[in-house]
C-alpha cells in the first residue's frame, strides 16, 4: 500500500524505482540463502529442501507463464504497458508474486517460534519498488487511482491472509513437510527475482543494478548475523 500511494501521488524517477527494487532483490537473495534454507535445511535435510525449493520454482514457472498468456506480463512495468493486458490477469499476477514471501512468513512463524525481522525487511523493500512501479504504469494506462488502491488492499490482505491460514493450518505437522514447504517458498522467490524483479530493474535502471543488487546482499547478510 505505501508503494502505491508514492507511485500514484509522489512518482519517483525510474532510475531510483529499479535501484530500490535491485536492493531489495539482493536482500532478499541473502534472506533467503541464510534465513529460509538454513533453517529448512536444519530441520528436514537435503531431500527435502531439494524437492521443495525445485518444486516453488517449478510451481512459480508454470504459474507465471500462464498469467503472461493471460495477459498479466507486464504487471510490474511503469510506463503503461498494462493497457494491453486482462485486469483481472495483472491483479492475479501480482498477488502471485507475494504468495511465496507470505508462505515463507507463515512456516518461518512455525519452524522458529518467531519471525525473522530481517526477512520481513527484505519483502517491505522489495514491495514497495513493485507496488510503485506497477501502480505508476496502471495509471499511465488509464486505471483509476481508487481502482488501483483497491487492488493493492486487496492483494495486501489475501497475502495476510496467506500467510495466517498457512500457520494455522501446519501447525504441528512433520518437520520435514515444514522444512520442505520453506525451501518450496525460497525456490518460488528465487525463480519471482531472476524471471521478474531483476530483468526489470535492469532495464530500467542499467548497469548500477549490480552494484546495488550486491549492497542489498550484503545489508541483510550483516544484519542476520549481528542479530
């Protein structure tokens, strides 16, 4: 919601939108690496964050195609892009995009009692450069500003929501379903970052992607371990 509400009335330049969005892709790479697949990795072992985390990115793969067929591809675009797609399409995309971090903030609350600050910080940063993006580019192709904001309490609230019957229904399951089911999210993030998240933030911003891609990794990587 705060990335919509800056993208419909304070647009920031595409250059610092892609900067924003590359710092928290590389945040969120690191949080994944060292919050999600460790801890999986320390419950249910290799097969099942293997099996998992090829299974989120299969899972996320097919899902995405389907959506870009639909007419959902340029979801997280800003210059107006979405006026060729399906609404319906582009909604349904972009909560996609968010249902892997909810599931992640749902079984991290299981496997460690408590959720990880650092992960939760890597998907505020890394929503708020889509949420920016895509609503600046729903605008541009003639979407209302109400419209839009609607959309965005909406997927804000489904992910919510996620995120609580996920909980609520793992609750005391095997700890190699737990574990599995992480490495399923971290493999659904990785596979979000590299087919959407970066190639944007690339074409928008250029060669400083790198660079800022790799503060972000090492921002949350130092974060996790001084916590």
């Amino acid at each position: 919601m705060f990335g919509a509400l800056l993208g419909l009335y304070a647009p920031l330049n595409k250059t610092w939108v892609a900067l924003i969005m590359a710092l928290g892709a590389g945040v969120l790479v690191s949080s994944v690496a060292f919050e999600l697949m460790d801890e999986a990795f320390g419950q249910g072992g290799l097969d099942a964050v293997s099996i998992g985390l090829l299974l989120g990115a299969l899972a996320f793969f097919l899902g995405d195609l389907a959506v870009n067929r639909a007419g959902g591809k340029h979801r997280k675009r800003s210059t107006g892009q979405q006026q060729d797609g399906q609404a319906s399409a582009i909604v349904l995309g972009t909560l996609m995009d968010g249902i892997p971090e909810s599931i992640a903030i749902g079984v991290g609350l299981l496997a460690g009692g408590k959720l990880s600050w650092v992960f939760l910080a890597a998907v505020f940063l890394s929503n708020i450069p889509e949420s920016l993006s895509a609503s600046v580019g729903l605008k541009r192709a003639g979407h209302r500003p109400a419209r839009i904001l609607l959309m965005w309490t909406a997927i804000a609230l489904l992910s919510a929501a996620a995120s609580g019957l996920g909980y609520a229904a793992l609750r005391g399951a095997d700890v190699n379903l737990t574990a599995g089911i992480q490495a399923f999210a971290a493999g659904a993030i990785l596979t979000m970052l590299s087919s959407t998240m970066l190639p944007e933030a690339y074409e928008e911003g250029g060669a400083m992607i790198g660079l800022a891609t790799t503060c972000g990794f090492l921002a949350a990587f130092a974060l996790s371990h001084l916590s």
